[in-house]
C-alpha cells in the first residue's frame, strides 16, 4: 500500500515537472518575442494607443514581462521544496520570487489591468489579479519570517496558483475560441476571470482537504 502511494506520489511529480517544463518553455517563447524592446509585435501591436499616449506604458508593460517569466520559475523550483545540493537554494529562490512579485511583477501588473482589453470587466478581474498576487506573496512572507512554515507553504502555493493565471489564462483562450469563436473582446472578459479564478479554487480545496 505505502509503495503504491510513493509510486503514485512520483508519478505526479514527474507529469508536474514535465508540463511545468512545457508550458514554461511556451511562455518563455512568447517572452522572446520581445527581446529587443519592440513596441510593434505580439500583444502590444493592439496596445498601440497606450503605446503612443502613455509614455510610461512600456516601461510597466516590459518590467511585467521580463519578471514574469523568472517569477514562474523560482515559484515553481521553490514549491518544489528541494535544495538539489545547494546550501539555502529553496530559501533564496523563495527571496527572489517574493521580491520580484512585490516589487516589479505585481504592481506593474495591476498598472496594466487598468489598460486591459475587454471594458470594465476585464479591467477589474485584472486588477483584484494583480492585488491578490501581490498579497498572498506578502502574506507568505510574513509567515517565513514569524516562522510559521505550514501557513507560510499554503499562501506560497496560493500566490503560485495566481502566478500561473500567465499559463491557464492563455489556456482557456485556445479553448473558447476553438470551441465558441466569439468576439475577440467577449474572449478577453471570458478568460480575464477563468484565468484565475478556478486556480485558486483548486489550490483552496487541497488545502482544506490538507493535500498540501
């Protein structure tokens, strides 16, 4: 019984690793896309009045997407709760990852949810995104530094579940457009909320079934 357990306990380690691996090199190729700084490619070729009008636009819209990528790695080597041979590695990854979500990644998140596409709704969901991100982060650090390491784990993965809304959010997009063909903007207030919304679901049910 206890072996079947560990059988299947490492057999979902490895399809975590394996689509974290994945869909981490997706993003990461969509990151690329915008090395060097241009403002006439991907996601910003339908952000060009902010573009033209807000000066500051880029500079918030370039700090987002060059964390964001390094914030999904540490989040997930972190939760991964593994030194690999490294004396603190689990720790300073922890450091990074809180750093830049509170500092860079978060707040110029909630700086571009106020520009979101899809009207008023999008624009709302994309900010109480970016202010819980930005809060759990903080919340889990308080408890790393109070010493509390169960609740300290249990806001981490609540923080990680909304760092990975990059990946779900993109995931729904092909799903509803492939399924429904709706309006671009219907698509955009659909996925604003489904990009986040049942991550932390899932992670708050594990969490009361003690799962994690």
């Amino acid at each position: 019984m206890l072996s079947a357990k560990r059988n299947t306990s490492t057999l979902f380690k490895i399809l975590l690793i394996l689509g974290f691996g994945y869909f981490f090199w997706l993003m990461l190729s969509i990151t690329l896309e915008y090395i060097p700084f241009n403002p006439n490619v991907s996601f910003l070729m339908i952000k060009q009045t902010e573009v033209e009008h807000r000066p500051e636009y880029l500079y918030f819209f370039y700090t987002h997407v060059y964390t964001s990528i390094f914030v999904m790695l540490f989040g997930f080597l972190a939760i991964l709760k593994k030194d690999f041979g490294l004396k603190n590695f689990h720790k300073n990854l922890g450091k990074l990852y809180i750093f830049l979500i509170l500092v860079l990644a978060a707040p110029s998140g909630i700086y571009m949810g106020i520009f979101a596409n899809g009207g008023i709704l999008s624009k709302i969901s994309f900010v109480i995104l970016g202010c819980l991100w930005w809060f759990s982060t903080y919340k889990a650090y308080q408890l790393a530094r109070q010493k509390n390491f169960l609740q300290h784990k249990q806001w981490m993965w609540r923080s990680f579940s909304l760092t990975l809304s990059a990946i779900t959010l993109r995931m729904w997009k092909v799903i509803i457009v492939y399924l429904f063909h709706p309006n671009p903007m219907d698509v955009y207030q659909i996925i604003a909320w489904l990009g986040w919304i049942p991550n932390i679901l899932f992670i708050e049910y594990l969490i009361r079934k003690k799962l994690i």
